[in-house]
C-alpha cells in the first residue's frame, strides 16, 4: 500500500522556489560503494518527491561490479527505503527507478569509456538532454585521473559538463595543485564542483542567514565586542573500519583540513557584494589567506586510548584492525588560530576535533566581552556567565543565545539563561539532507556551497606548516582515553589564556 506524501516542510521551501534544472544525465562512478547507497540515490529520491529533478533526466551507475539495469534498480529501491528521509511512495519511486541504468565498467580497460560513451548517446538522443551531463567522482582519488582522461576527452561541447569530486582535494599542497591540474586538462573551474557535505547543512547556512540578515548581530561581530570563538567537532565514533584511508589522513587532513576550516571561513568572512558564488568564495579565501597558528605550542594532537563510550567498553586506536600497534596518527587535533584582519586582529579562533570523543556535536560558539561595569554585587551575579551566541550544527540543529536575567523574587540576583531556537522546535520536521541541496545546485551550476581551488589551496598551506611542526617531536600515544574530550594538553590551550572549551 502506498504511503501517503509527507506534509509540507517550511525547510523544503528554499529548494521549492528554486528552478528545475535543465536536461541532464547524472553518471556515478562507483555506484556500488556505500557513498551512493547512504547518500546520493536517498537524496534524489528526495528530490523526486518534491518534484525538483529535471523533466528529462537519466541516472547511471557505473562500477566495476558485474550488473544490469534491473538489479540496480533493485539494489537502489532497498538503499532508499532503508536511508531516505521521506516515506517510500512507490509512484515516485517506479518513476525515478525508470530513470536508472547501469554501465559495468573499468576504465583502466581502454574499452570501458565506450560503453559510457555509447549509452549516454543513446540516452541524450531518446530523452533529449541536450548534451548535458554531470559526473560524480564517488572512487577513490587515484582513480581520478583515469575517469577525467577519459571524460575529458570526449567531453561533450553540445551542452555544459559539470564534474563533482569528493573529498579528499589531496594530501598536502602539492597533491592538490596536482589534482587541480590534472581536473583542469578538460575541465573549467567553473565545471568543477568539490563537494563538502558540511557546507550544504542547514545550520551550516544558517550561520550567513543569522549574521547578514539581522541587523542586531553585525555590528558586534568583530574584536571590540567578540572576546574568542570555539569551533568544535567531535565524533563519538572511531574509525569504522576505514584504517586503510585513516592511517594516511589522519584527523588533521580527514576534518580540520576542510570541513573546519571551512566553519571557521564562514563565521569570520566579511560580508560578500551579493550571495553569488564567486563573491562567496572571495571573501571565505580572504579569510583563508590570513588564518595563521602563531606556534608549534598553539597546535595540540591525540590518540585515543581504551576507553567508555555511552558506557561500552571500545578499543584503543592502535588496537583498531589495520592499524600499526605503533602507529603515530593523530586522531585529534585542538589549535589556537588567529585571523589577521581589522576586523580580528588578536581575537582568538579556538578549534578542536576528534574521533571517540565523549558525545558526538559538532557547534559553533561565539563568546562575547564581559559587560564592563556591571553594577551589581558579586555576589548577586555569581551565576553570570558572558554572553555566548552557540550554533549547533549538529546533532541537534539550533541557535542559542546566553543572556542574564533576573532571578525571581526579592533582590537582584542574575543567572544566566537560554534563549533557543531549535529547528525541529520550529519547524516540527527534519530538515533537508546536506546532500539533497548540494546534487540540486549541481545541476542548476550553482557552486556557492563547493569548494574553489584556491579555498583547498590556502587550507593546505596551514596544514602542511602544522605538519612540519609536528615532524620535529614525537608525543606519547594515546595521551586520551575513548570517551574523554581529549589529551589534557587541549584543555592547557585555553588555560593558558585564562579560558576554557565550553562544555554543552
């Protein structure tokens, strides 16, 4: 029986009123990976339901993996009831299912490309898409210049190409350049969309709603009035089996590298001309450009140890499958940062991410100066905190503004309280998957929520520098116990200053 569709979702709203993008084909390589079965196929199905794919559309999968149209189908029918947000109707789900086919491929096989190539003609001629096609890269990134050669070489000029690659953009600042030069063989920056999930996140883009549309936050974003800024994101998981990837990453270039610094970019970025992409980019470059660590002292790594996450007993990192029982990477990384700017000069930008860290959250929190003569006893303002607007990214989406108020009752006594907004509060719904507005602004060649070349290269050119520090001395690994919120040398950062990372 078919479930009835869900109730309108004042969220949906931003991508409703968008425009339904044009004639185009969706090619996935590496469609049997986890990638498109978690993410890609329930986000558009999500995007069926709400009716904003384009009328002439095809999807294919491609993969080296023995397959046909119908088992696809059929694999991607369970992945988005299992995943997808919405309830399974089954009209929308048999007219997106028409839409998928399949390519058994490897393009190391100089035959593989004209498999791809042959049934792109006949789905461009039968469905008249106009020549148009986007490619997403869902393989890991030493197949990438094997598929860009072979895309780019028989690129299609009838209509426009748009290339969607998944982090990681490289190992260091050479790796990415690298990477850069080779996408840019056949490709266009502006055809390029390096994808960061986290960027596509409501509260993500909500920290510009809160700051641009809001006259009452603006004027006091700045180093007159903001005392620091924290930046969190913390993982109570660990690696999930991903040892092959994580012993060559490590924290610092499996997060810190983009998904924080890009928080970090937007909460600190001046206030663009208009919300175009480029203009966007621009300013979070800017930001980039003058982030620095003014130290080796100022960075700070960790290794968890055996420890109690959510009172279950979970291993140490070197005792993960895959992992060298000597290994030194860092699965936590804290840094003191500072954005040399008029704007920040000498404000603090205290950042911190982990793997089995003691819950998982990933927040945003703006503390601003204490008030500077405030008349008041001591003792009647002993529970007074300073004013902290908080951004919970994630788990629990939402804004936060700690303000002090009267206690009830005689005298003058002031606590802080909590002004929230909650999205689930205020929309009683969920909210839009990250990659729901992504794969849309894709194909409607909006790149606003992606990553330009230069974003990846400034953020290399930090890491690379802390990297360098870290090579001259060894820690004592695991400094953190699973389940704790890092080595104690994080909670020296802040001591040090006179501050502490906030405990939500």
């Amino acid at each position: 029986m078919t479930e009835k569709a869900p109730q309108e979702n004042p969220l949906d709203e931003g991508l409703s009123l968008r425009k339904t993008p044009d004639p185009c084909a969706l090619v996935v390589f590496g469609a049997s990976g986890d990638l498109t079965h978690k993410k890609i196929m329930p986000a558009l199905y999500a995007l069926a339901v709400r009716r904003l794919l384009p009328p002439r559309f095809a999807i294919v999968g491609v993969a080296r993996t023995d397959g046909s149209d119908d088992a696809f189908r059929k694999d991607m029918q369970g992945a988005v009831q299992q995943h997808a947000r919405d309830p399974f109707q089954q009209d929308v789900w048999d007219e997106l299912a028409a839409q998928l086919h399949w390519v058994t491929t490897d393009f190391a096989d100089a035959g593989g490309e004209d498999k791809l190539h042959d049934l792109l003609g006949k789905l461009d001629t039968e469905q008249q898409l106009d020549g148009n096609c986007v490619f997403y890269l869902a393989v890991p990134p030493p197949a990438f210049p094997t598929i860009v050669d072979a895309l780019g070489k028989r690129k299609d000029e009838r209509g426009w190409t748009r290339l969607v690659v998944e982090k990681p953009f490289g190992h260091d600042l050479a790796s990415a350049k690298a990477l850069t030069a080779k996408l840019r063989e056949y490709f266009d920056e502006e055809e390029i969309f390096r994808i960061d999930h986290y960027l596509g996140k409501e509260t993500v883009q909500n920290m510009l709603a809160l700051r641009f549309a809001n006259g009452i936050f603006e004027p006091i974003w700045n180093r007159q009035f903001v005392d620091h800024v924290q930046i969190t994101v913390a993982e109570s998981i660990g690696i999930e089996g991903r040892a092959g990837y994580y012993e060559q990453a490590g924290a610092i270039r499996d997060i810190f590298q983009n998904h924080l610094l890009q928080l970090l970019a937007l909460t600190a970025m001046e206030p663009p001309i208009d919300f175009t992409s480029d203009n966007v980019h621009n300013e979070k470059v800017k930001v980039l450009r003058a982030l620095h660590a003014p130290g080796p002292k100022s960075v700070v790594r960790g290794q968890y140890g055996r420890g109690f996450v959510e009172g279950e007993e979970v291993a140490a990192y070197r005792e993960e499958e895959g992992v060298a029982p000597d290994s030194m990477t860092e699965t936590f990384v804290a840094a003191k940062l500072y954005v040399d700017n008029w704007r920040w000069a000498d404000t603090p930008f205290y950042v911190r991410m982990g793997k089995r860290l003691a819950r998982r959250e990933t927040t945003i929190a703006i503390q601003f100066k204490r008030a500077p003569h405030p008349p008041f006893e001591e003792s009647a303002a002993e529970g007074l905190r300073p004013n902290v607007l908080l951004v919970h990214v994630q788990p629990d989406e939402g804004v936060s503004l700690a303000i002090g108020a009267k206690v009830p009752g005689q005298g003058m006594t002031i606590r802080t309280v909590h002004m929230d907004f909650l999205y689930g509060g205020a929309f009683r719904t969920g909210m839009p998957e990250a990659y729901e507005r992504l794969i849309l602004d894709t194909m409607l060649g909006d790149s606003t929520l992606f990553t330009r070349a230069d974003e990846v290269e400034e953020q290399w050119m930090l890491v690379d520098a802390i990297v360098a520090d870290w090579d001259r001395d060894k820690p004592a690994f695991p400094n953190y116990p699973a389940g704790s919120w890092g080595p104690p040398s994080a909670d020296d950062l802040l001591q040090r200053d006179g501050r502490s990372w906030r405990r939500h």
